[in-house]
C-alpha cells in the first residue's frame, strides 16, 4: 500500500490509518463498519498517515447509526 493518495496543488493526501487519527469522527470512514457513508479514506496530515507497507483495519470505530 501507498503512502500517498493524492498530491494536488498546495495539498497532498495521505492514506488514514484511522487506529491513530483521533482529530476524525469517522462518520464518513471507509474503514468504519457503522458510517453513514463510505467516502473518506485519506487524510491531510502526514502523522495520521499509514506507514509504507501497513493497512487499515475495518472496524467499528463508532456506535451503530
């Protein structure tokens, strides 16, 4: 797995690893069994970034909607 999802202009986009990204909610997780949607996958901040190699575990990271 990549560590980088998407580089734009001024921005680049990082693979969550959702276990150490606790500034998220994740309502709109993918990794998150009970989200409201499954949209979000990536994260601006580098420190919340899956390591080279590492992948998300699916779970629920929130009580059921």
């Amino acid at each position: 797995m990549k560590q980088i999802a998407k580089k734009m202009k001024g921005m680049t986009l990082y693979m969550c690893n959702p276990e150490i990204n606790k500034e998220c909610d994740k309502r709109f997780c993918m990794y998150n069994t009970n989200a409201v949607d499954y949209l979000c996958e990536c994260t601006s901040k580098k420190e919340f970034a899956l390591k080279i190699g590492e992948a998300a575990v699916e779970k629920e990271y929130t009580p059921p909607v």
